[in-house]
C-alpha cells in the first residue's frame, strides 16, 4: 500500500462514519505518513500470504500435529 494522502483518509474515515473535515485528514495522513516510509523498502516482500482472519486457524492446526 501507497503512503495515504488527505482525500484517502477522509474516504476511509467516512465509510467508517467518523465524518470530519480536511485539515484532520491532513493531520492524519501527516502522522501516519511515516511509518509507510518506513516500510516502502520490504512493501510487498514480506512472507505474508495468510489471511489475518485464519492465522488463528492456522496455529491451532501447526499446535496439533
């Protein structure tokens, strides 16, 4: 995922309903801009291929065998 900017936090905090204007989806995308930085050198090569939902599942089946 992309460094988010402003007009893609205000959609994302919309459909979650918290509504606000843009100088807070300006602030939010300044805060959290970082850390995507920080990430953009490994986007896409860490071994991520399970779904976060099964992780649980996944475990529990490692643990029993």
């Amino acid at each position: 995922m992309t460094r988010p900017g402003p007009k893609e936090i205000k959609v994302m905090t919309d459909i979650a309903g918290v509504p606000q204007d843009s100088e807070v989806s300006a602030r939010i995308a300044n805060s959290i801009g970082p850390a995507f930085d920080g990430f953009a050198a490994v986007a896409g090569t860490l071994p991520f291929d399970l779904e976060p939902a099964s992780f649980l599942l996944v475990q529990a089946a490692q643990v029993s065998k």
